[in-house]
C-alpha cells in the first residue's frame, strides 16, 4: 500500500468511498474550494477552445494542464513527506 497515492488519490476523489482513507477529505466535494476552481478552469478551457477554433482539445493547452497536474502531484508528496518528517521530530522532542 502505498499511502502516499492513497492520501492524493482521496483528496482529488478518484477514489471510491469505500478504498478512501476514512481521515481524508475530498477537495473537490460540492462547495469545497477545489470543486470551485475546477468548474472556473472548465469553464474558461471551454472558452479557449472556442477563441482558438478547436473542437476538443488543444496539445498546448493539455500540455500545460497535464505540467502543472505534474507540479501539483510533486508538491502534494513533498509537503506529505515533510509532514511525516515534522511528526518525527515533534515526537522525538517530547
């Protein structure tokens, strides 16, 4: 089990409630912060599609959604990796 992918995959809901981690919230629930800057980011991708004439995708814009999935994906590990670290330390100090 890899707790890592675990935590990311619950976080961005691509996992079904029942492999969920229980204490991990989705951030793309209805009403949730994600969830809103999901549907803005549609919603203008749809209408740079339309500016640029195309009619399902455009490799330039993939390319720089899938970029910065990439860079979410590093930054979301990392920061797990140091919350892990930080735990570590605390308990070795107290």
């Amino acid at each position: 089990m890899d707790i890592i992918q675990d935590v990311y995959d619950t976080l961005t809901g691509q996992l079904e409630p029942e492999y969920a981690v229980p204490w991990v919230k989705n951030a793309f629930d209805e009403g949730q912060p994600c969830q809103k800057a999901y549907s803005d980011m549609l919603a203008s991708y749809d209408r740079l599609l339309q500016r640029l004439n195309e009619t399902d995708e455009d490799a330039d814009v993939e390319e720089i959604l899938t970029s910065l999935l990439t860079i979410q994906w590093e930054l979301s590990r990392e920061m797990f990796l140091c919350g892990v670290e930080f735990a570590r330390r605390m308990e070795k100090t107290s």
